[in-house]
C-alpha cells in the first residue's frame, strides 16, 4: 500500500527504461518507492494507492514492468492520464476506487467488466469508477494491439 | 452552436462536427512523433499490431534524444532499430545531436496552429506554444496513432489561466510564472484537462515564453496546454484559433505578472513551490540547463548575462545542454557559448541529457543539484539519493555563481 502521486520515475527509473528486456524491468520496479518491494512482493499481489498514481512521464515501461512482475490489480483513488491509458493499453487490470478500507494483507478479488472490488478478509465490496466501454473493452481483449488487431478501429 | 474552448474547437474543427467537454471522438491525428524511450516500445506494437505501413510517414518523427549519444551497447541497438525502421517506412528521422524532440518539431515547424499532434513523450503540450493541441500518450497508443492516423480521446475540459500585466520583475521569466501555476493548480489538479493561457501578458512573450507555459502542464496532469494566438509570430501566415469570449472553464485563474517573484520547486515534488529568497543560502554543488523546458537560446543567454566574465567556484559545476543543435549554433554565434564556457560551464551533446537520469551528470549521493529543467521526484536524474531543486536559468546561473541558491538579481 503506497500513499498520493507515486510517480513512474520511482515505479521504473529513466535509467532502466531504455529496453525490450521486460524482465529487467520488473526486476527494478518501485525499488526507489519501496527497496523491499522485490523481496515483499508475491505474484498475484496487488498494488494500493492513493490519489494520482503514475504521474510524471510516458513511459510505457511503468505500467509493463508492474504487469512483468505479476501485479494483479493496481487499485487508485484516481490515476495519472497517461499512466491509466498505458495500463489498459498494454493489459494491466487498474481500477479506480474513491473509497475502500482495504489493509495490507487483506485477500481480494475482482471483476474489471462490472468495476466491483470484493475484500474476503472485511466481507466488504467496493465499487470502481466506471470506464467508458472503448476502455472496457480494450482492457477486456487484454490491451489495444489484440483490440486492434480484432476490431481494426476504435468503437466508441 | 455554443461557446467553445480552444481545444474544443480545434477538435470540433478535426471530427467535423461540434464536440464539447467530456464528449469522447475518434480524432484525426495531424502528426507524431516518438523518443529512443518510448519509440522501441511504439515500434514493437505497431509490428504486433500487424502494421507494416504508416498511416501518414510524412508526419511521423523518430528523434534519438533521451540517451543521445548512446552510453551503452544496449540502447545504441535501440537506436539501431529506430533508424532502420525509419528507413524503412520513410518517416522523418533525427540522429543524435539533432536535439530534445520537443524543440526539434518547434524548429522545423512540424507542428502547425489548429493541428493535433500526439507525442510518445509527456512534455508533448509543449506545442500548445504554436496554438496546436498536443498531447502525451505511452508507445501503444502511439503505435495506434501510427497505423490508423487516428486516437479515441475525450475532449479535455479546460482551466482558464489569465496573465495580467505587461512586466516581469527582475530576474523574473516564463519558468516562474509557469511555477506560480504549478503551484496553484497542483500535480494533479488539471488531471484530463486543458490549460488554456490568455492576457495582456501574452504580448510581451516570446515563442520560446509560450513553450516553457505549455511544457510545464504535464506538471499539472493536463491532458494539453495551450497559448491563446495574441501575439505569437511565426515565419509564415496561419490561422489562429481563439476561444470563444463566453466558452465554458471549469477554473479561472487570475495572476499579476509583477506579483511574481523567482520561483523555486523544491524536493521531491514540481508542485512543491517556494520564493527562491526562501530558501537562498542553501548549499549546492552541481547546476543543470537545458531540457524541452529551459534549453533555448533565452535560456543560455539570461545565463550568460549573469556568468559573464565570472568564474564559477570550485566544488561547484554547471552542465549545459543546448536544447537543439540549433540552439546551439544561434548561441556560438552570438558568443553566449564562449562566456558560458569561460565561466566554467560544462557543454554537453543538445539532447535531454541528465534530466531523464541516464548518463551525461548523473548526481552523486548526497549531492543538492539546481535544476532549469520540469521534474525532481526523487531519483529522477538517476540517484534517489540526491535532492533537485527547480528553478529559472537565471536563479541556476546566479546559485552556481555562489554554491548556495541565491536570487538572480543586478547584484549577480
């Protein structure tokens, strides 16, 4: 769980952007945020932030190293534009949701098409932000290239 | 029809019908552009994607700027890749040494009045400058860009920023006025939205003032930024596109330009803004300009006012990358380089440079570097254990002078 405006010069540093390699990504995101973040993290785990998550550059590679490292879900109170677009882009699940009371090692699960985040461990649902159905879409084919290599345009 | 924004228009103007705020359109994209960051990534989706041929090569861009010339094998065959692909689709393309993307599409007027243009790099609203609306997007979405000519997007709503006056202090330039914004509307506070300039101000203010206003919005989350026409000159005759007089904003901000004093960010946050007399005296061993936001030739040449005939103190470096190549001959021939070299000052390759904390003055642990460029989260220019302050070309050239942040005033 990280606080407001974790920025993608922290989740992947400009000095390891430069690469196809996607591991080597993955084996230096949100080590500026978080240095024990490679040694905490466990496939599968998901991502708590607070207000605009991702601000700072385009860089694609900060949505493909979390993906690359096997996070599940990235929930925000809201996300940076680029950063939001980039995620859904290339198939990272992230949600937006106002308001939730979600702790550290609570169990979650999700359902990206209705925007309902279930805590097991507080017996609590939470709801998303709604995505307009171009994104929903997008997210749901698993990002834009399968999008558009199914639909060869974007249909609003 | 009702009162429109300038994005409005502009985008109205693209899908040939009236849009307004909130409304989502599949727009026509005038033209593009990618880095050596983003640009291996675009490329690499827009093959997935099963592209071969580029919707629109004659407005497509590849510039090696970001880690220019390459410091290692690895990104020198990403370089490699770039230039054989632009080769291949015939896109326009720019070697090292060409410069920071940003300026290089500004000089060559790649980037027109009324167009849309989308760039695979965040500070892309620079071209609001020239009255175009532009915006930053990641590779993918770029890739998109490149092999349908076109993007979904919503049709950002707008902050109105109002720039009275028609003087600035002493010492006083568009980067601090560009802070006093930042620090009104926050890091986030224009998240999807235009930022949209207008006053008398605008009068006085150069191409080079408006691009240092428009670069700094991705400072703000805006999806764009842009300069209303009053005043900008460009070498050739366009059309302007003004807002309407009762177009709808969702914010109005009104500040006097000779309220404005210099302006400093301090670590770790762009929005995080003080009066540099505030925190004058701090200790700092290392200056940094240049960058899309601060490498132009104003930028040198306020600099060079200030380091004229000085030197720069030992224990205290000053490194200088010319934001294109340019710029970088306007400031040789007008002898701006040669007080700055004599100064001290450390010239390196016009491209981005250490601000993007690859190579060419990476800080070291400990070290409080002043910085003319847009960002100082932490490890930002490549070591998280070093703090970034940010501030004008002046307040670095006259804090350089010193080894402690000092007010650039007469007395520099």
């Amino acid at each position: 769980m990280y606080g407001d405006n974790i920025d993608t010069d922290r989740i992947i540093p400009g000095k390891y952007t430069k690469t196809l390699d996607l591991s080597m990504l993955a084996a230096h995101v949100m080590e500026d945020v978080d240095p024990a973040f490679a040694s905490r993290f466990q496939e599968g785990d998901l991502i708590v932030a607070g207000d605009n998550f991702g601000c700072g550059s385009s860089r694609e590679q900060a949505p493909l190293a979390l993906k690359t490292a096997q996070v599940s879900l990235v929930i925000a109170r809201f996300f940076a534009r680029i950063f939001f677009r980039n995620a859904i882009n290339i198939g990272l699940p992230v949600l937006e949701v106002p308001h939730h009371s979600i702790q550290m090692g609570d169990e979650i699960s999700f359902n990206l098409a209705e925007g309902k985040v279930v805590n097991h461990t507080r017996q609590e649902v939470y709801q998303a932000t709604p995505l307009p159905p171009v994104m929903l879409n997008i997210m749901q084919e698993g990002g834009l290239v399968p999008y558009l290599k199914k639909y060869k345009d974007f249909i609003l | 029809m009702l009162p429109q924004t300038i994005a409005e228009k502009i985008l109205s103007k693209h899908v040939g019908k009236p849009v307004y705020a909130g409304e989502l359109c599949v727009v026509p994209v005038d033209g593009a552009m990618a880095t050596d960051t983003t640009g291996p990534l675009a490329i690499k989706a827009f093959r997935e994607m099963g592209g071969e041929r580029l919707a629109n090569p004659e407005r497509f861009h590849l510039i090696i700027d970001h880690a220019a010339p390459a410091p290692n094998e690895r990104i020198a065959n990403l370089h490699r890749m770039m230039r054989s692909f632009a080769e291949e689709t015939g896109s326009h393309f720019y070697d090292i040494g060409s410069g920071i993307c940003h300026q290089v599409m500004v000089d060559h007027h790649r980037v027109n009045p009324g167009e849309v243009f989308m760039g695979a790099d965040s500070h892309t609203p620079t071209y609001g400058a020239v009255n175009a609306l532009a915006c930053g997007v990641g590779s993918t979405d770029l890739a998109a860009v490149m092999l349908t000519g076109k993007i979904w997007l919503k049709v950002p709503s707008s902050i109105r920023v109002n720039l009275h006056g028609h003087h600035l202090r002493e010492g006083v330039s568009a980067k601090d006025i560009v802070l006093e914004v930042v620090k009104h509307i926050t890091i986030s506070g224009a998240n999807y939205q235009s930022v949209e300039y207008h006053g008398e101000l605008l009068h006085y203010l150069s191409l080079s003032d408006r691009m240092v206003l428009c670069n700094m919005v991705a400072e703000m989350g805006a999806k764009t930024g842009i300069v209303s026409p009053e005043g900008l000159q460009l070498p050739f005759n366009f059309e302007p596109v003004f807002a309407d007089k009762e177009a709808v904003y969702t914010r109005v901000l009104d500040i006097e330009a000779e309220t404005i004093h210099p302006r400093l960010a301090i670590p770790h946050s762009p929005d995080n803004i003080h009066d540099v007399s505030a925190y004058a005296g701090t200790p700092i061993t290392y200056g940094f300009i240049g960058t899309c936001t601060n490498g132009r030739l104003q930028d040198l040449q306020s600099a060079a006012a200030i380091l004229k005939n000085k030197k720069i103190p030992s224990g205290v470096r000053l490194v200088i990358a010319p934001a294109s190549r340019q710029v970088l001959l306007d400031a040789m021939k007008d002898g701006t380089l040669q007080i700055l070299i004599e100064a001290g000052a450390s010239i390196i390759n016009s491209g981005c440079g250490p601000c993007v904390g690859t190579h060419d003055g990476v800080p070291g642990d400990g070290e409080v570097v002043i910085s003319a460029a847009n960002r100082n989260f932490k490890g930002r220019m490549g070591n998280p254990r070093s703090d970034i302050y940010l501030a004008s070309p002046a307040t670095v050239a006259a804090s350089v002078l010193y080894g402690r942040i000092t007010v650039p005033n007469q007395s520099n």
